[in-house]
C-alpha cells in the first residue's frame, strides 16, 4: 500500500484530532460506507429529484420548468399560511404545556417514597407506543358531540356538551390535548433518567438549607436537568413542525382548515389533488423552516450542542 | 390519630398520579372493552363501558377477515431483520463518523443533517419510482432497504462514540488488532446500552410504521399488521371491533418490550445524547 | 497513485451503473400526457390478473372470481383488499411512476374524473369495447367514468340515488308525516316541528368531510364545474349553500366527524332522518337491525315544487390500468361481473351493492317488498329515483376544488358567513389554484 508509507504514524491520520490531511483510504469508509451508499442512493436521488419537481409544474406526468412558481403561489396561498400559523400556535401553546407537566410528573415519579414505579412509568409512557389505527377511533369515540365520553363526563358537572372536533377553536384544543396525552408519558421518561443522575446529596443538602419542594425545583433540578429539558424541547419542535399523524387521524386539517400543518397539506397537495411540484415546493419551505430553527437553537444553545444534534435526528418514519 | 402533613402531601400527589395515569390508559381500557364487544354494540351511545362477551369471536373473524396471526409474523419478522440490519449500520456509520477523518465525511453528515428536516412525505413518489425499477415492488426488501441508513441511530452511536476513549483503540492496535476486529471485540460491547436503546427505538419505529408498507406490499398474505388492519375500513362499513381488537393485539408486544426493557431504553438513549 | 484514480473511476462507474437501475434512466417520471392505450379485443382471454378493490366490493369479487375462473379454463384472478382509506395513495402513486399497478383498479366516480383528467394515458381506452354497452348502463355513472369528448375509461359498477332515510317512530311522535315532505322548505319546517316536540335534530352532517353540499348541487343538475370552468357560486350553488345555512340556523344539524360517529349517532335515534343514498341501507341491515320496521324512505325534498328528486352519492367504476399486460382477459372479467344482470343482483344481495347496470334494475328482488322496510319496495324506489340523476361535470381539478367547497360549507353552517360571498372567495380560491375561469 502506497498510502501506508507515506503517514508516518499509521495511527494519526486516522483520528479526528490528527494533523495529517485528510485521504481516501478504504478502511476509513469502510464503517460509514454502508451508510454513506444507502444515503446516496436511498435519500439523496430522491431529495434531489423532489427539488427539481418544486421548480416545474406538472400536468399529467408532464413536468415543465417553471422557475419558481410554484415558491410564488405559496407566498399567495391563505392554507399554507394557515398551516404556519396554526403550527405557531402549538410550538407556543403545546410544547411548553407539554414539557412543563412531563417535567412535574418526571419529579413525582423520582419521588423515593413512590412505590411501582415500573408500572408507573409504563401507564404514562403506553400512549406513545399506540397504533395510529387505535388512536383515531378510539379519540373520536370520547371526543364524540352526542355522547362522547368526554361530553358525558363533563355532563355530570352541568357543562353542556362541547363540539370537540367540528368547531375550530375546539378542534384546536382537541388536537393539542391529544399531542400532550401521546408524548408526554414519553418526555417524561427521558426526563426522569435526566433526574435520576442527578446525585442524592444535592437534594439532601438543600432540604438542611431548609429548602422546599419548588425551591429545589427551581434550583437544583432544573438548572442540573437542562440539557435534557433542551433535549426534549427540540425533540418536540421539530416533531410540531412535521406534525402529521395527529391531525391527520383526528380532523384531516379541518374544520376550516383550523388544524392544518404544512406537512398534512404538502401530503393533500400531492395525493388528494395530484400536484406533486407545488407539494415539493411545500415540502421545501419546511426544509427551510426547520433549517432556520436549527441556526437559531444552535446559536442559542451552542453549548449544548450535541442534545440538540441528537434530538433532532430523533423522529419518527411512517 | 393525626393526620401527618406529610402523608396528606404525598396523599394528594398519589391522587393527582392516579388521574394522570387514568387520563393516559383510559383509551386502552376502552380498546379493551370494544375489542370484546360485537362491531353493532360499539355504536350505542353511550358506548359500552364494561367489557363484553365476544372477545373469542372477535379474533375469530379478525383471523379470517385479515389472517391475523400471518400478518404479525409478517410484522416481527421486517422489524426484526430491520432492527438487526440498521443498528449494525449505525453503530458502523457512528464510529466511522466519530473515529475516522476522511474524504466526504462532512458531507456525509451534512446529508445525515438534511435527512432529519425534510418531511418523509415528499421522497414518496421518486422512492417509489426507484423501487419499481429495481423490481422490488411487493417485496419485504422494499420496506426493509431504503431506511437501513436511519439518521437518528447514526447520530446516537455517533455521540456514544466520541465518549469512547481513543487511548483503548490505539493499545488495541498496538496489540495487533486490525481496525474491524476491534470494532467489535473492544468497542461495540462497550455502546451495548446505546446499541440495546437503539434496538428498542426502531423496533418500535418500524412495527407501527404505516404508509410506506402500505404504497410497497401488493399482497394480503405480505401485508404487515398496521396495514391489514386499515383494510377493515371500508368505504361504507368499517369493522371496528376487529381494528380495535387487532391494534390492541399488535400493541402488546411494544408494551411487553418498553417493560422488560424501560431502564436500557431510557439510559442507553439518554447516554448518547446529553452526558459528557 | 494510479491505484486511487483507477479505484475512484471504478467507484464512479459503479455508482453510474447503479444509478441507471434505480432510476430507470427516467428521472423525470410519467411521461408525456399521451392519449390512452386502446385495448386490444382479440388477444386471449388466458393467464392472471390482479385487482386492487376494498371492502365489500373486494368481497364481492372474490366471490365471483371462481365461476369466471370456470368458465375460462387457465385464468386466474387475484383480488387484493387495499383497504378504502388509502387505496388512493396507492393508486395516485402507481399512476403518477406509471408502476405498480396491477390490472384492474376499482375507483370511485368523482376519483376517477380527477384521474382522466390528470393521468389520461393511466388507463386503456375502452371506447370500442364498452361503447355498445352504453345504453345499458345509468347515464350519470357512465359519465363518470368518460371524458369530455366521450372516450371511455371505465365501466361504471355501482350507483348511490339519493333519498331521505326517515325514522318513522320520531316522527310520529313529532306529527309529521313523511310522505307530506315535498320540498327543502317542507324538509326544514319538519325538522322544526320534530325539534319542538321531540328535542331531536334533523341530520348529521361531517364538516370536514361534507357530502350533503355537493349532493343538494347535484340534485340541481350542477357540479363544481360547467363547461370547464368554475361553477361553485352559481346561483343554484348559492340556494344549496343557503340550504345548508338555514338547516344550521335552525339548530337541525347534529355535527359529527367519520363514520362511526354518524352511524351511532343514527342509531341511537339522536336524529331524525338520513338524507343520503342507497347504500346507507347496507348499514342500516348490519349495524341497526333492532330498528326494522322504524325506516321510510322518501325521495329528495325538490327545491322548488315538482322538481328533481334525486342526486347521487357514490358509486364506483371498474377500469383496466394501462400498466396491465393481460388487458384482454382484465375486460372479459370487467365485463362478467358488471354487464350481467345475475352478477349484479346477486351482489346488491349479498354485499348491498345498488348496480348502475339498468337490465338488473327490473329483478323481482329490486322490485318487490323489503322486510326491513316493513314491507315498503324501497330498492324500487331508488332504482327510478336512479333515472333522474343528473350527470355532471367534475373534471380533473374536482379534488382542488373539493377541498376548497368543504371548507366553504363549514364556514359558511358554523361561521356563520354569507353564502353568496362565501362562495364567490371560494370560486377565486379555486381559480388561482386551478387556471381556470369563473363561470358567469
């Protein structure tokens, strides 16, 4: 081998700290190889060719260059901006509600006098392991108008029955209560592993300071557990931005287009109504969206960069 | 006897845990109840509350109208060689990225990045292209292939292996030790937490998955759970005591795995992403 | 040196070859939007063929499939259940790589007007062959299954004419009598008076999924669409839209989402009629059959008096995908199961399938007396009923426009918005999204 004379140390060219310039040698690709072919083929061919769509229209398998239409007719498009705004929404609303209550509960089920804590931990964290099918019949039976569950319950205190899913701003709140039952068991699973490192000592030498259960909450847990806070954070930002499963099962985007995400419309843009370059130019704008979020977290959070890089790999396919 | 305010506290924790816990398995109790009743009893309002009588029955006809046991062997088996497969890649791809300096390695994580913003949906149609080129429509392959390189097992093995003393696989190589032997005689049993979370994310990831499965298989006797379920949704009749009884069937095995294996899943998650 | 150019030129080779087999040499996908195969009657009617169905449609045809299988010795038949709630993922994705689909597809009406529209050379032509049927098929299901100039794609099955279902204990109890509904106006005052005696409402209605717009428009003898272009503010739209917006106001509609939900809420007696059509009787018989005997049927209220009173619901067609490479025996199984009058009773029987093919209308099991019914021809009904739906147009943008109309409706019932503005916004929608003009 020509290439192993020539590095003087077999050992350092190899590593992320060495000096010695950087080459193609078979044993360095030979572990991300794999991976590296599978991308190529699997992910950038189709990424490339879903780029070229959103620059062309498209009438009946005919695709015609079309500059950038299609971006045009996206800034003019009152669903799209729907769509962002009602994602705002739950990035506002949802994801703080969510982690702050999977916080509560990660502390309570790290509390030593807890007894079952298995069994705990699985009924929380059961939801998150549901099959969509599942999820959409059974919601809209408790979320029924006439006689749903929920109504009924409500009932017994004299509220009269809400239309969960068929009024925008209820279907809203359907939607963000239904995330929150799915994901939060599961956050708080992450954060209690994030509380069970934090050592003994410390809570006990703040409950001899004298130090109740929220001022050691708010300083000792917290500020200890925030790379993982962060972790779940941007977990569940990125998983808002391309929200699918939830609406799509519950209300279709509907009604009047209150619970729409630009994923869901990407998708009834390209299947329902055929018009796959405008869905690529869709999909695009979240390309970007979340590219921007990403700068931003990145600058924000710099030093925790490694949660936030994991976090963001972490989503689900289907 | 006093009331101890401390056990109040806790008292009223325990309650406000019970309601949380209540909230979140109320929609399995629920599945339970109408998987044991018949599809024409599901439809009263309210809806039954206490389980019925047809449970037996039930899985009778879910095994007939959809093959049932078949689809979930069909089912363990692409999630099984899926999970198998694509861990060893990513723990390969990790140490590679986390390891090695070479040639493309900044783009390679670049397209890692990328894959992880762009929505699924949009790859559909020129995947699907791409598959019926190579003639693997209808094939376990082509639900299993395209997403062996899964960015999120890349991006775990890669944290747990910058973790990894470099001091270990220098002395291994002094030892003698060629590159791949190391990998798996002194690395790899090192990340086995990270590899066990791992294992148990996509496991799951990959036995719910549903729309790609479903625009791949052509045949009932190939179809996995989740898509021979959505067969019993009809355009004017949907069987609902079968979908719920059979997504309830197909759930089980996930709740018995995050049981047995809570703590790995947990540790071995968070290890790679947020200590060090 | 030369090792590493020789190695990364071998790569590069490599990854070319590859890349030829992945995509075919054909990046672009589709096609040029070229006219339609046309189908070859004299090949063999030999070999298998695969179809794509749902439901109790795919239940049918499995049922059926054996004595064709019979009757041409070497043919086989495979039916796959696609499931309905996705079947048009599959097959938008299968037309728009022009692979993947297997022989004969099933595909809804107004589905397949978006598909001839869009994907024209996804199907075989099948004008010379199916042409001579035409007179035995229901004028409104054979047009949707022909484009505009006539050419026809598809065989149409099965057909939705539209009645008002009506529960005939609440309205005793309210004092109404059916029979005495002539109009929408008629309609909504009964469903004030069963409202004030019984507390009951009128109908259900999906507004993210809303059926009962486009049936009203229909019954009009309109689609979203006349002649090409944009039809959804039309004043016979408006006076649907207004129906639709009274029925609210007068607190007769009980809103529900999916399927289980209406058909509970039907159940259980919390509304008073179904305005729907005959395949909502399969429903009735497998979901309700403690209710039999408490069902009438009555034909659409007209909107003004003596006029139509019917539209269609549904139905779906039969076509022969172009990727098809056993088309013949594909049209002589299209044909066994839809153009014969036995086949098609056999299946209202068995699966409650209403057939578009007319011979079959006339059977003494369409005709005679329904038990469920107590006894009413009630089949009878809507097979003449069947004959004065009026067809219409949906063209390819049907699904666009679909979507934008469904939208309308439930801001205009819930928002509380003006029909006729409403509409107006909702056709301007449309036209940027389509190209298309606004009708005048």
């Amino acid at each position: 081998m020509a290439t192993a004379t020539t590095a003087p140390h077999r050992g350092s060219a190899r590593f992320v700290k060495g000096r010695t310039r950087p080459r193609l040698r078979v044993v360095h690709w030979a572990f991300a190889g794999p991976a590296a072919a599978l991308f190529i083929v699997f992910f950038a061919y189709p990424l490339g060719a879903s780029l070229y769509q959103s620059f062309t229209t498209d009438d009946g398998g005919t695709q015609t260059w079309a500059g950038l239409a299609q971006y045009r007719r996206m800034l003019h498009d009152p669903v799209f901006w729907k769509s962002l705004y009602n994602t705002g929404l739950l990035l506002i609303f949802q994801v703080p509600l969510m982690i702050g209550i999977a916080l509560v509960l990660a502390c309570v089920l790290n509390q030593s006098w807890l007894r079952f804590k298995g069994t705990w931990r699985i009924a929380f964290f059961l939801p998150s392991v549901t099959m969509l099918v599942a999820y959409a019949v059974v919601f809209r039976v408790l979320l029924k108008t006439d006689g749903g569950m929920v109504n009924q319950a409500l009932g017994w205190f004299g509220v009269s029955p809400v239309d969960w899913l068929n009024n925008p701003v209820w279907a809203r709140v359907s939607l963000i209560g239904t995330i929150t039952w799915r994901w939060t068991g599961y956050n708080a699973v992450i954060l209690l592993a994030g509380l069970q490192s934090i050592h003994r000592e410390q809570y006990e030498a703040a409950a001899i300071d004298g130090a109740g259960a929220v001022t050691t909450f708010r300083k000792i847990v917290v500020p200890q557990l925030r790379p993982v806070i962060l972790f779940c954070s941007i977990t569940s930002t990125i998983g808002t931005l391309q929200l699918f499963d939830e609406n799509f099962v519950l209300t279709k985007g509907g009604p009047d287009n209150a619970t729409m995400t630009p994923v869901l419309y990407l998708y009834k843009v390209g299947f329902d109504q055929m018009d796959f370059s405008y869905a690529s130019a869709i999909a695009w704008a979240v390309v970007l969206i979340i590219g921007v979020l990403s700068v931003i977290q990145f600058r924000f959070f710099g030093q925790s960069d490694k949660a936030a890089s994991t976090a963001r790999s972490e989503r689900r396919r289907r | 006897m006093t009331l101890n305010p401390q056990h109040l506290r806790r008292g009223l924790v325990l309650l406000a845990l019970a309601v949380g816990a209540f909230i979140s398995v109320l929609p399995f109790y629920w599945m339970v109840v109408a998987a044991t009743h018949s599809n024409d009893e599901l439809f009263h309002s309210p809806p039954p509350f206490i389980p019925g009588g047809h449970f037996l029955s039930n899985i009778k006809s879910l095994e007939s109208s959809v093959g049932f046991s078949r689809v979930m062997l069909n089912s363990l088996g692409i999630a099984v060689v899926y999970t198998l497969i694509s861990g060893l890649i990513s723990a390969m791809a990790g140490y590679g990225l986390a390891k090695y300096r070479f040639r493309g390695r900044g783009l390679l994580l670049a397209l890692v990045l990328t894959t992880m913003m762009v929505p699924f949906q949009v790859l559909l149609v020129p995947l699907f292209q791409m598959m019926s080129n190579l003639g693997w429509v209808n094939s376990y392959q082509a639900v299993i292939v395209p997403f062996l390189a899964n960015s999120f097992g890349i991006f775990l093995m890669r944290q747990a292996f910058l973790d990894f003393p470099d001091e270990l696989i220098e002395s291994a190589r002094i030892d003698g030790s060629g590159d791949i032997r190391t990998f798996y005689r002194i690395v790899l049993p090192v990340v086995k937490p990270q590899l066990g979370a791992l294992a148990i994310f996509t496991f799951m990831s990959q036995w719910n998955s549903f729309l790609w499965p479903l625009l791949m298989l052509d045949s009932q006797d190939k179809y996995t759970a989740p898509v021979a379920l959505y067969t019993l949704v009809g355009g004017t009749h949907v069987d609902y005591s079968g979908l719920i009884l059979g997504s309830f069937l197909a759930t089980l095995p996930l709740m018995l795995i995050f049981f047995i294996f809570q703590k790995q899943f947990v540790s071995g998650l968070l290890g790679g992403a947020v200590k060090g | 040196m030369s090792m590493r150019t020789s190695r990364r030129s071998v790569l590069r080779a490599g990854i070319g070859a590859l890349a030829v087999a992945v995509t075919g040499g054909c990046a672009t996908g589709g096609g040029a939007k070229k006219p339609a195969k046309n189908l070859n009657a004299q090949a063999q009617v030999t070999g298998s063929i695969t179809i794509w169905s749902w439901d109790v449609a795919a239940k049918a045809l499995k049922r059926l499939a054996p004595a064709f299988e019979q009757q041409h010795p070497g043919v086989k038949v495979n039916v796959v259940d696609i499931g309905y709630d996705n079947a048009y993922d599959k097959i938008t994705i299968g037309l728009k790589s022009g692979a993947g689909l297997p022989d004969v597809l099933q595909v809804e009406g107004q589905k397949m007007q978006s598909y001839i529209g869009t994907f024209p050379s996804g199907f075989y032509d099948l004008s010379t062959l199916a042409g001579p049927l035409k007179s035995q098929f229901n004028a409104a299901a054979w047009a949707t299954g022909t484009d505009e100039n006539g050419k026809v794609y598809a065989l149409p099955w099965d057909i939705g004419p539209c009645g008002v279902f009506c529960r005939t204990d609440i309205f005793q109890q309210a004092g109404v009598d059916p029979g005495s509904i002539q109009t929408w106006d008629d309609y909504i005052a009964a469903g004030v008076q069963i409202k004030a005696r019984t507390g009951k409402k009128l109908l259900v209605v999906d507004p993210t999924g809303d059926s009962t717009f486009p049936m009203l428009l229909q019954q009009e003898g309109q689609g979203y669409f006349v002649g090409g272009k944009i039809a959804v503010n039309t004043p016979a739209a408006v006076k649907a839209m207004t129906v639709m917006k009274e029925l609210n106001d007068k607190g007769l509609v009980d809103y529900e989402k999916g399927w289980d939900a209406l058909v509970s809420s039907n159940k259980d007696g919390n509304v008073a009629t179904a305005p729907t059509a005959v395949w909502w009787s399969g429903t009735l018989t497998d979901e309700m059959p403690e209710l039999k005997g408490k069902f009438s049927v009555i034909p659409l209220p007209a909107f003004t008096p003596g006029g139509v009173r019917t539209s269609n619901n549904g139905g779906s067609l039969l076509n022969i995908s172009s990727q098809s490479k056993n088309s013949a025996t594909a049209w002589a199984f299209i044909q066994f199961v839809l153009a014969n009058s036995d086949n098609q009773v056999s299946m209202l029987k068995n699966e409650g399938i209403f057939p578009a093919f007319v011979p079959a209308l006339s059977d003494p099991y369409i005709t005679g007396p329904q038990d469920y019914y107590g006894g009413q021809t009630t089949f009878k009904t809507f097979a003449d009923l069947a004959k004065d739906i009026a067809p219409v147009e949906y063209t390819g943008d049907y699904s666009k426009a679909s979507d934008l109309v469904t939208t309308a409706t439930s801001a205009v019932m819930q928002g509380g918005k003006d029909p006729k503005s409403t509409l107006d916004s909702t056709a301007q929608q449309i036209a940027s999204a389509t190209n298309r003009q606004i009708a005048q």
